[in-house]
C-alpha cells in the first residue's frame, strides 16, 4: 500500500494551484472584463479626472497618498495572464463551492503570514499597496514624523510597531532590487528622523518610485488605460477649437461695435480664402489678417483650405459634408444671436436689480421704407442709464399697436410691466391721443403711470412756432436755405465758393435740414457768426461767391439771375437786424436744447434750465435797441470788410430801414390820433416782428412745458439747493402728496407724513453728509465760455463727484453709507423714481443715426434679427466689451449636438 500510494505535489504545482485558488476567489467578487469594455464605450465623452495628477504633486513633496479607481484593473491584468500560464489539468479542482471555502481560508492564513514591510512579490503587489501606509502610532515622536515642517503630511511613510521603525512604502514597492536605503531597510535613527525624512523626501530615487506608483494608478483604471490617449487627444482637439471660435467671437466684436458688414455677396467658400485677389467680406478678411500673425488661427486655416479643397474637386460632393470650419455664416450668425441674447440678458438683469424703469419709444423709416421702433429702458444703478433693448419693425401706427409691441418686448425680457413708472414720446396723435393714444392706454393700466412729452420735441416745436410767426423771419431762414442748395447743387459753383472763401477752417454754409434740431442755429451762426460778433462769420465770402457768379458770362442767364437775387436780399438792412435777432434768441435756447439731447439729465435739472431760458428770453422782451445796435456794428464791419477787397465793387449793405411814403388819407368823423398806422420803419419793425417773436416763444415755452406742474413741484423738495428752505421753514401739508401716490406700489410705507419725516431729517443732515469724498464719474453738462458770456455755452464732460448739489450726488452719497436701506429707505425710492423718470426720447434718435449706417443703401437686405443684433452691439459699447468669450463659446456650443462635441468637454 505504501509503494501505491500517490507521490505528492512538487512546489511549482502548489504555487500554481494557490494562484489559481486566488484568482477564482477574486472573480468571485469583481465584475466581468467585458463589462468593463462596455463601460469605457458609454464614457468615452467624458473628461478623464485629474486626481493622478494632483496626487503625484503631494506625494513628491510629502503630500497624501490615494489610490483612484483601486488596483481592480492591474490586479485583474495580473490574473488574467496568470489564468493563460496555469495548467488546464487544475481547473476542476476548484469548481465546487467547498473548494472555495477552503481556498479563502487558506489565503486569509497566507496573508497573516505576510511580511508588509518587506519588498512585495508581483502577485501581492495591490495588497501591499491597499495596506499602507500604517500611521497609526501611539509614540507622540512618532506622530510628529508624519507632519513636515510646513504642515504637509507625509503620507508615504509607513510605521512597524514591531520593529519600532519607519519604512517608505513607495521604495518597498517600485524601487530596483539592487537599491537600498535606511527607509527601506526600516529607519530607526530617532535622533535624526526630521532631517533623515527629508533627505529622502528629496532624493530622485524616491522620487522615481513616486512616478511609478502614480503610472501604476493610472493603469489600474480601466477607461484610462483603453481610452487615455483617446481622451488626451480629444481635449487638445477641443481645446485649439475653442481658440479659433475665441478669435471669431472677437471678431465679431470689433464688426459689431463698428457696425460694420460682416459677409460678401459670395467668395465665402474656405477654397477661396488663400486667394488674396478676392473680396472675403470684413469678418473672413479680418480672420485671413489675424491668420498671419496668430500661430493657432493660421494652422486652423490652412488645414480648412486643404480639405475644403480636396472636397472641392471630389466628383459628386455637395456642400461642406464632414467639414466643420467654425467660419462659416451658420457659425457667425449663432455667435451674433448668442451676443445679442447676453447683451439683452445682461440688461434686463440691472433693470431687475434697479427695481423700477421707463420706457422712451420712437419709430423711423430705414432704407427700405419699413417702420422701425426703437425701445429704450431708462434706469439706475450707480449711475443713470438709458440702453436699447429692442428694434422692432411695426406692422401698425395705432396706440394699441404700440402698447402690444412694449408688452411682448417686456415678457421677452422677462420683466413685470408693473415696474415701469413712466414713458416719453414725441407729440404724434398716436402717441399723445387722450382715448386712444399710446400714452392714455398705458395710463389706463396703470393710474399713476407718468407721460412725458419729450422735452427736446416741444422745444424743436417752440422754435419752429417762432421762426413762422411772421414773414420777415421766414424770409430769413428761406433766403439761407435757397442760397446754401444754390451754391452746393454746382461743383462749379463749389468751385467758386472755395476760390473765394478765405475761412481757415474751410467751412462750408449748409441747406437748413427739418429734421436736425440745431440746423437753423448753424446755417445762421456761420453766415452771421454770434450776436454782436461777425468777426467769424462767413457773410463776406457769400457775397462774393454770389457775385462771381453773377458775372460769370458761361452760366444761363437764371442761375445769375438767382445769384442777383440772393445777394441783394442778404444786403438788406432788414435781413441782418431779424437774423441779430434770433441769434439773441438762440444764445438761450441752443443750450438747452444741447442739454435736453445728453444722456443720463435728470427731470429736476431740465425743468430748471426750461425755466432760467423763459426768464432769459422774458428779460430781452422789449430790449430792441441792443438787437439793433448789434445789427449797425455787423453792417459797419461788412462795409469795411467789403472796401478793403482788391477788386471794385458796387456792393453795399444797408444801414436802416427804407422808410415808407406816408399816405394822405382823409380823416373821417370821430377817428383819434392814435388809430393812425405807425410811420417810423424801426418801430414798425419793433412792434410787428421783434416783440411778436419773443412773446411768441416765452408763451409756448409756458404753454408746452406746463404739464406736470404738481409732480414736479414734489420732485424739485428732493434737490439738494432746496435743503436750506426745508431746514428754515416748514413743509407745505400738501407736499409730496403727488410723488406718494406714484411711490405706495413699490413700498405701502410710502405715505406722504413718512416721506417728509425723511426729508426734513436728510436735509439737516445734509451739510455733514456731503462732506465725505465720493467716486468721480463724468456728467455731460453746460458750461459758461470765458468772461461768463452766455454766446460762448456749450455741453461738456465735467466731474460731478464734488458739486454734492445734484440728485445723483444725493442718491450716491446716500448709497454710500448704506442709508437707503435703514436710515432713508424712502427716500432712497423717491430718489431713483426721480432719476429714472425719462424726460426725452433723444436715445431713440442717437439709435437712429446708428440705424442709418448699420441698414445702409450697401445692406438693405439685413434682416430684423441681425439688424437689431448689430444695433445693440454698436450702441451698447460697453456691455459688448465686457461680455466673457468663454461664456459665448458654451451657449454656442448648446446649439447642436454636433457643436457640442466639438466645442465641450
């Protein structure tokens, strides 16, 4: 029996048998190879994480240690190839669950038996890498080994209590079998660890084995070590495409902010674009410029050239087919209609914070005849805006047609028609009718709602009203119309002009356009210069340009006949005493009217200046001697001017009035002295066209600036320079009542007892709090010229940080120190209802003037959504600017899902 007895098994058999045992233990519990291969396929979109690499910065300079994604993957390598070497005889010996038992048990007794701080064996390699580091010692000199001086912690070392020694697991595991240090061998050196520990920290060897444990990491995952180079490829692709949209979105920026075309009629095709011969349009020329400097765009361009051509010449292809050049007009629109949605979500976010807002709207006519409206939103944050929000084109001219258009402009910004407090349109029957006007629809809505006709009309309107009153001013600004299209409707004549005219500004005299509100001041100004000042004015050059074409033999005879009649209408006495006139007129209204077309003014500050000007002209009422002393220097002059001219000439200025015969009439029965018609020229003039002029424009400056007179009275408590009045004396109890009705819908605490409890507090008050310094910011205002002389007004930009006597100042100031809130909460709303009620629709004009060149006779057939994209990029300058490529390049990647693989992560 025992020469029968079975030989045992040899040592290479046991071994094989005990990895088999593992590996059908370990399959047991991990999931299958093929799944995994599944996994990687639904992943491959995804960014690989980049903890590896963070972690092999903290190992390498004493950080922590962490295993991502296990060792699953290198142990499952491991085993697999394990499974291929083993013998197929030993697979039935290990398939009944018993065996598996026993194989866990024994494995369990194997590993009790291991040695974790020697070097591993390849098969125990994960297992010794998920046992350490062990730094859980008890010894407080131990502990303090684990932590550097700069407070990171060492997580590669590993502490033997049985052996009371340091180990470096890292070198245990990766280092070569030929190296050897104290860390590896088990530092025990207590009285040097700090310093030994930080020799080894630096050394390369360890270093090297760092790497090596965190390529090891990187190969246990699965995903990374089938799709890593993938992965790494995919970002580098995304990361240069997102370059090239950056140099498109700005681009696009500079086109827009130009307004500027951005396409060509054709040569848009990416074959075509090293043709330098051909015209690409502004956005792809300026893309080709860039290309030449820029390393990234020009790469991209030339591997576009390259394929769209070989797919040029494929027989068969149509269109871009695989081929996406990020510079095509499908590319450009989405960047422009994701530029124009951020600009109007940016917008509508500080109407939003401001609280309350109004509304300016006004409609034009483009190149093609459509009706376009303009809206602008007018509110405060720091500092008072006005921003297009929408161009619309009106399909009708009705009030309603124009409420419904407000509304769905409103619900697509997502704001509450609620908030807005007020609008200011011009003086059309749709806009101002008192049943069906745009205006009384609004107010029906809302009660409180306040309409504002725009200031800037109604003086357009005054003036208008005061150069038709009587025919001599009429005569006037025909006689300077006719003789501006006269001299310009020739290039000969033009050509006289310039040969004659010795202005060294190189001037030229302009027809009177209706539409241009400061058109009849300029043509005066330049023809007649100032009031009382001719030394700059052109009068002289006129007549002699006039005369030259009156003897010039080579003309038909009604052109010499018109040039006669020209200059013998501007050498009438009374021609310069009604053109003195209105430019006396002018002195006071040109101001104001400059000041009512600057952006940001408040109601308090125009009311005021309306006000000063009706004085003004009240004081000149009945003034007619300076306005003829004026008019005898200005002939004076010209008839100097004309006597010193080389050439003889019969031309000379009047000095007075004609006087006219006195016709002999016979009394009749019961009729006075009095009722005799005025014979004397200068009074006749005096009474029928001086004073009939000024009245007429003081009693329409009174008359159309009425409106309102209750509101504005409440408004002008909140201005600073009324604050003495307020300490001195008591408020009226009908003070503020009006300004309370409008202000109870944003706070019911609004009532008038609160508001004036507020306002006496802040007005005494006032004097210390305008003492603290606040942050300059420019204001367009009006200043006097040298000498305080009222001829020389004109709009400057001016630092408004220290005058402290504005409403803006106030409202800033109290912002400042936090007062709105707590100390002055309603007077803080009546503050910004004051700044942001608009007073004109001047914006609307300026976005006109924008509209003119952007929708241009060259880009007539630009849609209504570009057309408005490019109005708001070339109007609101600085919210463009300011607007994240990054940010732009995420929302046009939302636009497809082509895009989006292309373009995210």
């Amino acid at each position: 029996m025992d020469k029968q007895k079975r030989k045992g098994k040899g040592g290479a058999e046991k071994l094989r048998a005990k990895k088999i045992k593992n590996l059908e233990v370990d399959a047991s519990t991990c999931a299958k190879i093929t799944d995994m291969f599944s996994a990687v396929a639904s992943v491959s979109n995804t960014t690989v994480p980049d903890d590896t690499q963070q972690n092999q910065v903290n190992i390498a300079h004493g950080g922590e240690v962490t295993s991502h994604g296990g060792a699953g993957g290198t142990q499952a390598e491991e085993h697999v190839s394990e499974v291929k070497e083993g013998p197929s005889e030993q697979e039935s010996e290990i398939e009944t669950s018993s065996q598996v038992e026993l194989a866990v048990e024994e494995r369990d007794r194997e590993e009790q038996a291991v040695d974790y701080f020697a070097r591993p064996e390849p098969a125990m390699m994960q297992v010794f890498l998920n046992h350490h580091p062990k730094q859980d010692a008890k010894n407080p000199v131990v502990k303090k080994v684990f932590t550097s001086k700069d407070g990171k912690s060492r997580k590669w070392l590993t502490y033997c209590q049985e052996r009371h020694a340091l180990f470096c697991f890292l070198c245990l595991a990766f280092s070569k079998t030929t190296d050897s240090n104290i860390f590896i061998n088990g530092m025990s050196d207590w009285r040097h660890v700090h310093q030994r520990s930080e020799e080894h920290e630096k050394s390369m060897a360890h270093r090297n084995c760092a790497e090596a444990y965190f390529l090891n990491c990187s190969k246990a995952d699965i995903k990374n070590l089938l799709g890593g180079r993938q992965l790494t490829e995919q970002r580098n692709q995304v990361k240069k495409r997102r370059q090239v949209l950056e140099r498109v979105v700005e681009v696009v920026k500079v086109i827009g902010k130009r307004g500027l075309s951005y396409r060509q009629v054709e040569n848009e095709a990416a074959y075509t674009l090293d043709n330098d011969s051909l015209d690409h349009g502004n956005f792809l020329e300026l893309i080709i410029l860039l290309g030449k400097y820029d390393v990234c765009l020009k790469e991209h361009l030339s591997n576009v050239i390259e394929k769209s051509k070989k797919l040029h010449v494929t027989p068969g292809s149509r269109g871009r087919g695989s081929l996406i050049s990020l510079l095509s007009k499908t590319t450009v629109n989405s960047v422009i209609d994701t530029i124009q949605k951020l600009i109007q979500l940016n917008i509508s976010t500080e109407i939003r914070k401001a609280g309350m807002f109004s509304v300016q709207l006004d409609t034009t006519q483009d190149i093609t005849a459509q009706d376009q409206c303009s809206v602008i939103l007018r509110y405060v944050t720091d500092v008072v805006n006005e921003r297009l929000v929408a161009v619309v084109r009106c399909s009708a001219s009705t009030g309603q047609s124009f409420v419904d258009l407000l509304k769905e402009v409103l619900e697509h910004l997502k704001l509450d028609p609620s908030l807005c407090i007020g609008n200011a349109t011009d003086g059309a029957s749709n806009m101002q009718g008192h049943y069906r006007g745009f205006s009384a629809l609004l107010a029906s809505q809302s009660p409180n709602h306040v309409h504002v006709w725009c200031y800037s009309h109604v003086l357009n309107l005054v003036l208008s009203d005061t150069t038709h009153i009587v025919i001599e001013s009429g005569s006037l600004f025909d006689l300077l119309n006719d003789t501006a299209v006269f001299i310009r409707e020739s290039y000969q004549r033009v050509n006289i002009w310039e040969k004659e005219s010795h202005d060294k500004r190189h001037r030229r005299i302009a027809p009177i356009g209706e539409t241009r509100w400061w058109a009849k001041h300029d043509a005066l100004n330049k023809i007649f210069g100032s009031f009382g000042k001719p030394q700059e004015s052109l009068y002289i050059d006129v007549l002699s340009t006039l005369t030259a074409i009156q003897e010039l033999k080579t003309v038909k005879g009604n052109v010499r006949t018109k040039a006669r009649g020209y200059k013998e209408g501007l050498l009438r006495y009374e021609t310069i005493l009604t053109a003195q006139l209105f430019l006396r007129i002018f002195e006071h209204t040109s101001p104001l009217s400059k000041y009512l077309q600057t952006e940001g003014m408040d109601i308090l500050s125009a009311h005021r200046m309306v006000m000063s000007t009706q004085d003004a002209l009240k004081k000149m009422a009945r003034d007619f001697l300076a306005v003829k002393a004026a008019a005898d220097d200005f002939v004076k002059w010209a008839n100097e001017k004309l006597e010193q001219q080389d050439e003889e000439t019969d031309m000379e200025v009047e000095a007075a009035l004609p006087q006219k015969r006195r016709k002999k009439k016979k009394a009749m029965p019961g009729e006075m002295s009095q009722d005799d018609t005025i014979i004397d020229a200068e009074r006749a003039y005096e009474v029928k066209v001086h004073n009939q002029i000024v009245d007429t424009a003081i009693e329409a400056i009174h008359q159309r600036f009425l409106t309102h007179g209750t509101l504005y009275a409440d408004l002008s408590f909140l201005d600073p320079k009324n604050f003495s009045l307020i300490r001195n004396h008591a408020l009226p109890k009908s003070a503020l009542e009006d300004l309370s009705k409008c202000l109870l819908k944003f706070d019911d605490k609004a009532t008038v007892d609160n508001l004036q409890y507020e306002l006496k507090s802040l007005a005494g008050q006032w004097d210390k709090l305008k003492e603290s310094p606040l942050d300059e910011y420019v204001t367009r205002t009006v200043e006097d010229g040298p000498d305080e002389k009222e001829e020389d007004m004109e709009i400057i930009n001016k630092s408004c940080a220290s005058c402290k006597d504005c409403p803006l100042c106030c409202y800033q100031i109290l912002q400042r120190f936090n007062m709105l809130t707590d100390a002055y909460p309603l007077l803080g709303l009546a503050y910004k209802f004051l700044l942001t009620l608009s007073i004109t629709q001047v914006a609307c004009e300026r976005s006109f003037s924008t509209l003119k060149y952007i929708k241009s006779r060259l880009r007539s057939s630009l849609s209504a959504s570009k057309l408005e994209a490019f109005m708001l990029m070339a109007t609101e300058k600085d919210i463009l600017v300011a607007l994240d490529t990054d940010t732009v390049i995420d929302r046009v990647a939302e636009k497809s899902k082509l895009l989006r693989k292309l373009l995210l992560l």
